[in-house]
C-alpha cells in the first residue's frame, strides 16, 4: 500500500462567500439596537478599479446573489447591514481627472462591473468638479496639498451619491497590506499606541462634517418621514414580547399606596421638581424643551482588513474578474504610501518591521485601548451629569474620584509601581474629559491624551504628578480656562465639592463670528401683492451653525436673513418686543430665562436670528411695505387719462388699482422703479458684512457702537423658543443639535436608573425609577417608620429580603 504525499499549497487562495459573510457580521454592528427594520436598503461599494475595489464588489454580488435564491427566510434572519437588510449595490467610481484617460478608465470599469461581476451591482461614475473648487483655469495637479484636498472631494462625491439613493453605508476595499503600510507610515511619523491601531474596520464618514444627513445626522427627518428605515414599534412576536414585559409594570394598590404617601407621580417617572430649572429661584417663566439632538449619516466600514491582497488576486482570477492597476502607485516619489510600498517589495526589513510582527503589534495596541475604554466606561459610573443642557450647549458634570489600591502586598508600596498606576489613571481620567470636550466643543478634531495633562491635573487633584504640585496656576481653588472651544468654569458647591460647567468658549472681538446668511425673497414673487400674499420660499438645506446646531430657514421677508451669535445691544428692544402691553408681569422674561438657560456670557455664544431691516411695520399690519410709485403711473393707477389736467393726482393708489390700470409697458416700468429703490435700501447698510463685523465687541458688549443699531433686528432666539410676537408669520427657523455621546450619559447618569426593590411578598415586584435625593428621602422615611411615625402596610412594600 502506498502512502499519498501530503501536498501543502503555497497559493493564496480565493475567499469564500462565508469567509466574506463572516467578515461583515464582524464590523457591522446595529448602531439603534432597539430599532426594527424590514425593508431593504441599498449599500455603496467605493471602486477604484484595483483588484481589491473589485473583489469587494463580486462578493457582494455573490452574498446578494445567494441571499436572494434563499426566498424562504423571513425578514428577520436575512442578511442586514448595520439594521436594514442587505439592498442593491451601488457601485461609485470617482474620476479625479488628474491623469490622462482617466475618464475612459472610469468607463472600462463600469463596463467591467456590469459585464462580469453581475446585475446586482449598479455602477455610477462621478466626476469631481475641480473649478468649483479652485476656480477656472487652475490646474489641480499644481496645487501644493492636492492629496488632502482630493481625498475631501472624493468623500464629498461619494456622499452626493449616498444622499441620491438614501445610502448609509458605503465600503471600501482597504485589505491587511494596505493596514500594513498605514501602520510603517504611523511609526516613522512617531505616533504612539494609540495611533498604531491602525485603519478602524468601521468609522463615520470623515471630510464631510457639515453635511447634513451624510455626518452623523439625518436620523431625525427619518422618524419624522412616512415610511421609515429606523422603527422601534415592534412587529408580531416581537409586539407579544413586548406587550408581555410592559403589562408587568402595571401599578398595583400596594405600589400607589406608597406613591401617594410619599409624593411620587402615578404614572412611574421620575420626580424631578428639586432639579426641574422652572423652580430655580430667580423667577417663574415657561419651560424650555431641550433641542433634539441629531443621529444617524453614513458610515464607512472596511470588511477586507483581514485578507491579504494575494487572497483578493486569486479571487479575481478564480471568478475571471479584471482589474485596472494606476502606474501612478509604482512611483515611490509620487506618495509616502508608495515610497513604504517599494521599499517593503525591493528590501530584506527586519523581522519586526515585517507584516507578521507589525499586525501583531496593531492588534495589541487595539487591545490596549480596548481595555482603557472599557475601564474608562466603568469610572463613568461614578461620574455625576447633572445638565445637559442642549439649549445653550452646556454641561455640569462632578469628576469621578481616583485611589490608589493599598494592601499588604510589598509592590503596591514602591514608588515604581506607584508612578505607574497613577500615569494609568491620568489616561483614564483624559478619556473622560475628551468625552466631556465631544458635548459642547465646536471642532470635530478632539485633542489628544497628551493635550490634557494639564486638565487631568486640574480636574482631578490626586492624579497630580510630583513636579506638578508647584505649579501656580494649580494652588489655591481651581481656576477657569478654555481648551478646544470650551470655557471649564469650576462652580464650587456648599459641600465642598466641585462641579464643573462646560460650554461654548465666547468669541474672541476680532475674529469671525459664524454667520447664515439667507437673502430676501425675489422680487418677481412679490411684485404687485400685498405683503400677507406674498409666498413663502422652500426651505433651506440643514447648515452646521457654529459646529453644534444644524440649522434652517425659510421666510417671505423683503430683506436678507441671517443666524448669528446673539449680542447684548439688541437685547432691550428685544425685550420690548416680547411684552407687548405686559409689562408689569413679564418686564423680567428675559433676562430670567437668560439668566436660568444662558448664565453669564454663555448668552453671547447662542444662536439668534435678525433681520437686515425693521419687520416691525409688517408684523403688525399696520405699514404698507411698497412706496408709492411716480406721479404718472398713480395717475394711470387711479384711471386718469393723460390729456386730463383738471383732476389732481392721488397721494396714494392701491396694489389693485396698479393691477387693473396699467399697461405692460408701465408694469416693467414700475418693477425697475421697485427695484431701484430696494437697491437703494440695500445700499445705504453699505457693506454690511463689515458693518456686522465690526459691531461686534462681544468682550464689552456695553461698548457696541450705537450708529448701527437700526442696521438689523433682532427676531428669535430659536434654542430658548422666543421671537417677536408674528414673526413666525414671516421668518421661520429649526433648530437640532449634533450627535451627543449617548453612552456617557447613560453611564454619567447611573444615580438615576432604575433600582429593582423587593417586599417579602414573593408575589409582589415592584421597580420603580428613584433618584439620589428620593432614595435618601425613602432612608430617612424608613428610619420614621422604625419609630412609628410611618403606617406599616406602605413601609411593608419597601422592606429588604
């Protein structure tokens, strides 16, 4: 009998289909866990053309392929990406025209996909504008940074495609090779363990932070459609279980027993009247509602990570796929990337520089930062939220205490040890407040863990370092300071303790406030109509105001609007505005609600709306807008004929007699003489980009020149809900606020969870919501009881096993 040789094949080989579906259950994570979805949804593939752009394409094709034959499975074990199931394919093919025949190539590709991979992969091309960026007749290739700009342009069309076709996962077909060299270029730049980790499997969308509905928004106008992706009302056995759990939290007499004795609401929330803002003691006013904070846009994932770029040859050569190699990534003087690609082919590196040893090193980077998370997300237990406030963009937050562990082992007491723990818990504690800094900074860029030592130190007293504890500006009580836009304000409480509030940095005097700006309704739209006639424009896209606040606009106004910071030289005719006749029970309205919502100059970081002119005379109905035309044509209004000399001329026409009267010729006479004189009114504001600009003393608000006052009017402060009395009739505004850190408030606000309390019943449950000062309240009313101040059957539904 003959022994078969063992044949070991040296080949890569072609990645199976559930290499590939294991892959993407790996990175494509649900992102609203709670949330349900039976319809499907098309996903974007970003093909370059390279082998690995696409191999990724035919496996989706693939994937689809065999998910559509298999029609039996119910909606709710199908393939999904992220929480919708797995769509249409939409390939998009860039073409950056930067080379010659660049554009024949974006087309030999989309032939390609269609002819080969299949009809389950769609491909567009899109091609980047260059003049809209630069201007006409500049060369993009002389441009001195044209890899980042082409980079953003790129990202900027994939998501014009993403935002076409409702798409909010685009992938991308970045393999171990390309993670590889990313890791060498990260290394000879210098970074630490934390930029070694390399390219992130799943990321938001970068380059396209203020787009709407592209980075990190656009869940909020999918709840508000008709039929949307996104729903949290179950369906079918899901609707059962959840109708099962919610019908056990049904009051009984026992638990309503105890919320009567003890002031609780009936209906099982939570008791706020200690903390609700509209029993602070500086005045009775209307409650706020906080301003939606938005979720949602495009993510990018990168499922090929984890295959070498030998796999994804061999599966195009198995599956017949052609490809297109760019001679521009040969030239190791073109890029960085290519000259760490040449010197990786044509080199004998060291075996730690070498791929085995570097992926090693990046996966125990990952697991190092991993784990801070993680221990990070556990300190946060301890860290007490107090406000967010999403009306002024602020937070008030008490730090979390660090100690160092004592016991009786020997290396706890040496000063080695000792050192390390504590530079361990300074990384912490920076994690913590660079997640503070993401709730109200205006930059998406966050600092780094060592841009914050020096707010570790002032945050957090017993993390200080040695050398450290001579520093002046850390003696004494802690002192406020700014860092990434945010002003630190340290209010000291009455115990003791420090709570530390964060807001929005005020704007420096001489820089560039943000600014919307939305021009006057056309002319053509309002000519020969009273003002109440007049249309209404559409709506505007949804801008990033000062990097917190999305905002829109639409109004019928004559004059431009705009969204700027609020200042403090309009305040008093706003306030005036507001009272119309109250004036004895509302004089104090705003400067209440300022002072409750916006303290100090967190006031002058809000965003207002104004007018470029006074809308006071329309908002009341009792001015006329248009000024009365020429003599002749009010003599033509009126129906006076020409050789008619006895009958004096009107002082005033109406707009009918203007539409009844006129000829054509004295129509377009009339709508340049209307033109003419809202030029007129435009012009004596001068330029008044510079005017706004140069009113603006934000510092000294008291010192705002006077003369351009009149210049503007302040209409609404849209995060507080007050405008002008009619406004809304004429300028309306919509407000939401960026993506907040949903994790850190759950765990920031772990002192109001839900508490679980059992009496000896076995038969009665009860879980009700408490926070700290009623569980103090139900200690102090239970020592009551013990004394016979409190009735025995409602401290019995209270007892501990």
């Amino acid at each position: 009998m003959v022994t078969p040789l063992q044949v070991f094949h040296r080949s890569a080989r072609a990645i199976s289909a559930r290499e590939f579906e294991d892959a993407l259950h790996a990175i494509c994570r649900p992102r609203f866990p709670p949330a349900f979805s039976p319809r499907h949804r098309h996903i974007g593939c970003a093909i370059s053309g390279g082998v690995d752009s696409m191999a990724l394409a035919f496996l989706f094709n693939r994937l689809k392929h065999e998910k559509t034959l298999n029609a039996s499975v119910s909606p709710n074990e199908q393939f999904r990406v992220g929480d919708n199931i797995l769509g249409k394919v939409r390939a998009v093919i860039v073409d950056h025209g930067l080379r010659e025949g660049s554009d024949e190539e974006a087309q030999k590709v989309a032939h390609a996909i269609k002819t080969k991979i299949g009809d389950l992969v769609d491909p567009t091309i899109e091609t980047i504008n260059w003049e809209s960026e630069l201007g006409p007749g500049v060369d993009p290739r002389t441009h001195p940074s044209i890899e980042p700009l082409a980079r953003k342009l790129r990202y900027a069309a994939i998501a014009g495609v993403c935002l076409r076709h409702n798409i909010c996962s685009i992938f991308t077909g970045h393999h171990e090779d390309d993670q590889y060299e990313t890791i060498l270029m990260r290394m000879i730049s210098g970074r630490g363990y934390r930029g070694l980790q390399g390219i992130p499997t799943a990321v938001d969308i970068p380059e396209c932070y203020d787009i709407h509905n592209v980075y990190q928004s656009g869940y909020l106008d999918d709840q508000e459609s008709a039929s949307p992706f996104w729903t949290r009302m179950p369906t079918g056995k899901r609707m059962k279980k959840y109708l099962k759990y919610s019908l056990r939290d049904q009051l009984d007499p026992q638990t309503l027993q105890y919320e009567i004795a003890y002031g609780m609401r009936s209906d099982g929330s939570q008791y706020f009247n200690e903390y609700q803002r509209t029993h602070r003691k500086w005045g009775d006013y209307p409650p706020v509602p906080e301003v939606d904070a938005e979720d949602g846009g495009i993510m990018i994932y990168r499922p090929l990570l984890g295959f070498s770029k030998d796999r994804l040859i061999a599966t195009c050569e198995e599956n017949d796929i052609p490809w297109f190699e760019d001679h521009t990534n040969a030239d190791p003087t073109f890029t960085p990337r290519n000259a760490i690609r040449y010197l990786v082919k044509h080199h004998q590196l060291p075996s730690a520089l070498q791929k085995p040893a570097i992926l090693q090193l990046a996966a125990r980077c990952r697991a190092r930062v991993a784990a801070e998370e993680a221990e990070a997300g556990r300190v946060l237990e301890r860290l007490y939220v107090h406000d967010l406030a999403t009306t002024a963009g602020t937070v008030e937050a008490e730090m979390p205490s660090f100690r160092l562990p004592v016991g009786p082992r020997l290396s706890r007491r040496s000063s080695v040890w000792r050192k390390k723990r504590l530079v361990h818990y300074r990384t912490i504690a920076a994690i913590i407040i660079r997640r503070l800094l993401s709730l109200v900074t205006p930059t998406h860029n966050l600092p780094t863990l060592a841009d914050l030592d020096y707010s570790v130190s002032l945050l957090f007293p017993e993390l200080r370092l040695p050398d450290e504890k001579e520093i002046p500006t850390l003696q004494g009580e802690p002192k406020g300071y700014m860092i990434s836009g945010v002003h630190m304000d340290p209010l000291i409480q009455p115990n003791g303790s420090v709570r530390w509030r964060l807001s929005r940095a005020p704007y420096q005097a001489k820089t560039t406030a943000p600014t919307l700006r939305l021009s006057q309704s056309a002319l053509a739209s309002r000519f020969l109509k009273e003002p109440s006639e007049w249309a209404w424009a559409g709506w505007t896209k949804w801008k990033l105001w000062d990097g917190r606040y999305w905002i829109r606009l639409r109004h019928r106004a004559p004059c431009p609007v705009r969204v700027a910071p609020f200042e403090a030289v309009y305040q008093k005719d706003f306030r005036e505005g507001l009272l119309l006749g109250q004036k004895v029970k509302h004089k104090e309205l705003l400067a209440s609600m300022l002072k409750a919502y916006a303290p100090g100059r967190i006031r002058y970081t809000l965003p207002a709306v104004y007018a470029e002119t006074d809308l006071s005379g329309l908002i009341h109905g009792n001015e006329s807008y248009w000024p009365q035309p020429p003599e002749h044509l009010r003599r033509a209004a009126a129906g006076i004929r020409e050789d008619d000399h006895s009958t004096p001329t009107p002082e005033t026409v109406t707009t009918k007699q203007l539409q009844r009267h006129l000829t054509k010729e004295q129509i377009h006479e009339l709508l340049w003489f209307y033109k003419e004189w809202e030029d007129e009114q435009a012009a004596s504001f001068r330029d008044y980009d510079e005017v706004w600009e140069e009113s603006r003393y934000l510092s000294s608000p008291s010192t705002s020149p006077q003369s351009n006052k009149n210049k503007r009017k302040l209409l609404a402060l849209p995060t507080l809900g007050l405008s002008l009395p009619g406004i809304y009739d004429w300028v309306q505004c919509e407000v939401r606020y960026r993506k907040i850190d949903g994790d850190l408030l759950r765990r920031g606000t772990s002192w109001q969870r839900f508490k679980f309390w059992r009496t000896r019943d076995a038969g009665f449950r009860l879980r009700r919501r408490e926070t700290l000062l009623e569980r103090r309240e139900w200690l102090g009313l239970k020592r009551r009881k013990l004394a016979g101040e409190v009735p025995v059957s409602v401290a019995d539904a209270f007892k501990s096993e």
